[in-house]
C-alpha cells in the first residue's frame, strides 16, 4: 500500500518592508519561519524586503520552503510598492506572479493555511483586514490570524472597542510574543 504524502501546509508572512536585519522584528520574524521550517510548513509572503525576506532566510536557514506572490514586473505600480526584493526572490522555492496588487494578496491568502502578522504600515494594514473578513466569513473553520508582537493585543483591543464588531470578529485572533507560541496554534488547527 502506497503512502500518502501529506501536504506542506503554507503560513503567510505579513509585516513592515523597512525592517532592518538587526530589529527584533526581523529576528523575530527569521525564528518563527525557521520553527516553522523544521516542523514541515512551507513559508510564504510578498517577495519584497523586511519582514518579507526574514521569513524566507529563516525557512532556508533550515533547507525550508519558502515561496513568494510577487505583482509581473509589467504591471508593478511605479511608486510606494516594495517590489519583488532580489535577495528574497532569489532563494525562494516557487514565485507566482499577478497582474495587479489585490491579485497578490487575494493569491497569498488563498494559499495560506494561517496568517502570523508582524507590525508594519498600511500595506500590513490592508493584509490584516482581508485576512481578518475572510477569517470572520469562514467561521467556526477559519485560518488563524496569529498577531506578533506586544503591542497588537492594544492595537486590536482599541479597533474592537471603537468599531461595530461581533463576539465572533474578536475570538478568531491569536497574540503572541515568541515563536513557540505561533507553532503551537498553528499545529492545533493543523491536526
């Protein structure tokens, strides 16, 4: 009797582009990918810099997979887009490659199987909302939304107080501070 091979599920990556290799952002992001890696999950995010491409190095580090949803070279909007990122690029596994920025991220949320959101800007803004409706729409069978970092139970406390959101908008995010933690969440809805 054959074996069946279990899928590599993928965990997308979100966070802040202008992160520097030496913020604890960026180590942070490297050591939960790495985690990630050795226990058989593929890494996946936006090809681009900063938490991006910590994500890739701490898959590689550990002969992982990682792979990137970059926008065609043809359609990258000329400004304020972080583009596909050399250094990331070159070390992933498989780039898929979209016509527009909404197509990118629809394409990395569809094949992710969880999300672990580090602090960035308006782009990490955008990734969370979608993720955070898509999440709501799926309920009780949602992907995890896993928020990295002491500063987001705050930050999402204060949107949930100050907007019209439902019991359910509110139980389906995660926050943690290390990267056992992410694995640990990441494994239960896996089982």
């Amino acid at each position: 009797m054959k074996k069946k091979n279990k899928k590599r599920l993928r965990i997308a990556f979100f966070g802040n582009s202008d992160v520097k290799k030496r913020s604890l952002s960026f180590i942070d992001a490297y050591d939960t990918a790495q985690l990630l890696s050795k226990n058989n999950f593929t890494i996946i995010n936006g090809g681009g810099p900063g938490i991006m491409l910590a994500s890739t190095l701490g898959a590689v580090s550990v002969h992982g997979r990682a792979e990137a949803v970059v926008i065609n070279p043809k359609s990258q909007p000329v400004a304020h887009y972080e583009g596909q990122y050399p250094e990331n690029i070159s070390q992933v596994k498989r780039i898929y490659s979209l016509k527009s920025y909404q197509g990118r991220l629809s394409k990395l949320i569809k094949l992710a199987s969880a999300y672990v959101i580090f602090y960035g800007g308006t782009g990490t803004l955008a990734e969370m909302a979608y993720v955070w409706s898509e999440a709501k729409f799926a309920f009780p069978r949602q992907k995890p939304i896993i928020f990295y970092g002491k500063k987001w139970r705050k930050i999402i406390n204060t949107i949930t107080s100050e907007l019209k959101f439902e019991k359910i908008e509110k139980q389906i995010c995660y926050f943690v501070d290390k990267p056992e933690q992410v694995l640990e969440i990441i494994k239960t809805y896996s089982k």
